[in-house]
C-alpha cells in the first residue's frame, strides 16, 4: 500500500472506516456502538469482550466483520468440557514414529470465542497466551500465529447459570469491554424483516490482511499532544482507590482500579478514534468517547457499590 504521506493514509483510513460500517450495516442492524467498537480493536491490534443476552447478533457480528475484512476465521465453541488442547491443538505420533503438531482453531486471524465463560480457567488460560504473545506454546515448543491475529470473544452475563467468571487477568488482555442493548422497535422490525425473507446478501471484501497491518502501524504513528497523554493516564489514576488521584467516590465504592495497560489502550484508541473520524491527531474527546468501553472490566466495585446500585457506569461517567 503506497500512500504519498501519512496525511493521505489516514484519510484512506476514513474512508475504508465509513464503508466496512457500510457494509456490516447490511447484515447487522443497529449495533453501531458495538461495530465501532469492534473495528477500533482490530486496528489497534487489541482483543474485544461482546457482553451481552443470548440473541443480540454477537456471534453474527463477529462472522460478518471477519467476512468484510478478507480473514481467516474460526469459531470456538466454549463448554465446561473443552480442554486446552481443543483450542491450541495437540502433539499426535505420525506414522513415521515422530511427534507432529497439529494445530488448533486458534490459527486463524479472527478467533470467536464464544460464551468464553462457559469454560473453566484452566481451559481460559490457554487463551491468554495466545492473546498476549501472539504465540502458543505445545509440548515445549513455540508456534507463531497467523498476523493479524484478533480474539473476539462473547460472553453472556454472569447471572446465568453454569459460568465461570473470567478472572480480572484475562479481563485485562481485552482491550475494549462492549456491552449490547436490545435493538429498537423500528431496528427490530427491520431485523425480521431482512431476515425472514428470501434475500440472501452478498457481501464485499473491503479490506485484506496486509492493508490490516499496515493501517496498525499507521495509527502507532499518529502524534499525539503531552494535555491528551496526561489526560488519559490521569483518568486512569483517578480510578485507583486510596492513591492521591482517586476522587472521594472512588474511595468510597471501589476495591481496584485500572492497571497502566488501560492508559495504553487509552491512547491507542483515541488515535484510531481520531483516525476513523477523519483528524490527523486525537483530542480528549477521543479519549473520552473510547474511555468507558476500556475502564468498564477493569474497575472493581465493592459491596457497598453494589448495595446502593452504582453502576460501573456511573462511576465512570462521573470521572469523566
């Protein structure tokens, strides 16, 4: 990809922006949050969490955005019985009486994994390496995966029955925490509409690979001022009970704040925020519009929070 200089990448990156959404808009209805949200995680080079009740189009999503974007794509279905072998692949003894690897759906650009919290740690755990080093590791040895490599993940909420909650390690390797609502009366109609007809829709591959990764690197490039830096690792601090940033609400309703990877992702996707929306550097706005998506997993409410209904939210909403 040859663009005459960064200036022209980035309004390239707009562009593209505006039809991916277009054309997802095609099979899934409403979502904007979420597919936003979802685009901004794969061009920082980050992981998504989709929360949500059974039903809101999380697994669609997923299938139709790898789709659009011309990748590899493997769903992994999580149950109590799935063991780390099933998602990293296994050692088996070939005929010539020597260990082979073969590989799990983890090789893949854009693995789902779906109901994540269906499974127990251990089996989750397998996930985290691939996640944080972009490698697996079998019986000693060390298996690089596919680039770009992205780990959607849906997961339903907690109060149902059978799950086990993701340990706040694993939380943290997610970059954006996304929470879909039920559609509206009007998006709804269009949903049965479009769905129970007999229009199937083709969609175009917009975006490859190789164009994936150079827009990564793109956005790591993005200048940013030292007022939106410190403003974003302030906001962080200030989630941080019992240090000299916390505010008095802090204090008073919150067990554990942010470790520093959320003010990286802070400003990694306050430069893809800025990028998508057409500005050459991004401003706190951007911070602010990307902040309650990163802080949501990583705030840890106490009991008192919970008694008085102060939703993680709110928290959030009156830091910012």
């Amino acid at each position: 990809m040859q663009y005459t200089n960064d200036k022209a990448a980035v309004d390239a990156l707009h562009q593209f922006y505006k039809d991916i959404k277009n054309e997802i808009g095609k099979v899934v209805i409403g979502q904007d949050e979420a597919v936003k949200s979802v685009l901004i995680s794969i061009l920082s080079n980050g992981h998504c969490l989709l929360v949500g009740v059974p039903g809101l189009a999380k697994t669609l999503l997923v299938q139709t955005v790898a789709d659009v974007l011309d990748l590899n794509f493997n769903r992994i279905q999580f149950t109590p019985d799935l063991m780390p072998g099933d998602i990293i692949g296994s050692e088996i003894l070939g005929e010539d009486r020597n260990f082979k690897f073969i590989k799990g759906p983890v090789f893949s650009n854009i693995v789902l994994a779906d109901e994540i919290n269906r499974t127990p740690p251990k089996t989750q755990a397998a996930l985290l390496e691939a996640m944080q080093e972009k490698s697996v590791t079998a019986a000693g040895h060390k298996h690089i995966l596919p680039k770009p490599f992205f780990v959607l993940a849906t997961q339903n909420p907690i109060e149902q029955e059978g799950t086990y909650p993701l340990p706040e390690a694993q939380l943290d390797r997610f970059m954006f925490n996304v929470l879909l609502t039920y559609p509206t009366f009007q998006e709804e109609l269009t949903i049965v509409k479009n769905s129970t007809g007999n229009n199937p829709v083709t969609l175009k591959k917009l975006i490859n690979a190789e164009q994936i990764e150079y827009f990564q690197q793109l956005i790591r490039t993005i200048p940013v001022t030292d007022n939106v830096l410190e403003y974003a690792v302030k906001l962080t601090g200030k989630t941080r009970p019992g240090t000299p940033l916390a505010t008095p609400e802090i204090n008073q309703y919150v067990n554990w704040g942010a470790g520093p990877r959320a003010s990286q992702f802070l400003i990694l996707g306050a430069k893809c925020h800025a990028a998508i929306s057409g500005k050459y550097s991004p401003d706190i706005e951007d911070v602010q519009a990307v902040a309650e998506a990163i802080l949501r997993h990583r705030i840890v409410r106490n009991y008192r929070a919970e008694a008085e209904g102060l939703s993680i939210e709110k928290i959030i909403k009156n830091l910012l």
